[in-house]
C-alpha cells in the first residue's frame, strides 16, 4: 500500500498496465548492485541498509526511497545505480498513474 494525497492508502502497482514495467524493489536494487559489486556485494549492500535504517526486507516504496537517498551519498558507482534505479521508479510511477 502507498499513502495517495489525501493520506489514505491506495494499492501499489507492481507493474504498468500496458507498459510492463515493473515497479523496482530492494530486491532489484541488491541485484543492481551485484552486477558491479559481484562477491562484494553483500558488504556493500549491509552497509546501505544500516545507513538508511532498514532490514533489508521491506517492500514498501518508501523503504525503496530511504535506500535511494542512502545509495546517493555512498560511492560514485553507487550513486550512479541510485540514480538509475530512482529513474526506474519514476517512469513506474508515472506511468502507472490512472492520470496517464
């Protein structure tokens, strides 16, 4: 669930209608990671989640955005994925939109 402006829940779309664009996760952004951090990735990604106060476990947006703001003040390489993965969430968002 999400919290639309009027502060009530509204489902989360994990995929765009039409576009097949899935919403990323935390799940998403750990294997972003590994395919530039390979065997180091779980250091990397332990020291993420500390950094933005989660397990690691989430699957809310907001645990996503925490770790999108954490990763942009990591490691240039990191913040690079943070950027792409911040992308990805918007074009998501955007589109899923019922305004769209």
């Amino acid at each position: 669930m999400s919290e639309n402006a009027a502060g009530t829940d509204v489902p989360v779309a994990t995929k765009t209608p039409s576009y097949q664009l899935e919403r990323p996760t935390l799940a998403t952004a750990r294997a972003a990671l590994r395919s530039f951090y390979g065997p180091h990735t779980d250091d990397v990604w332990r020291t993420l989640i500390f950094s933005a106060g989660l397990s690691g476990d989430e699957t809310d947006p907001a645990s996503l955005r925490r770790l999108l703001a954490a990763m942009q003040g990591a490691a240039p390489l990191i913040q690079l994925c943070g950027r792409g993965l911040a992308i990805r969430l918007a074009a998501h968002e955007r589109l899923a939109s019922p305004q769209h």
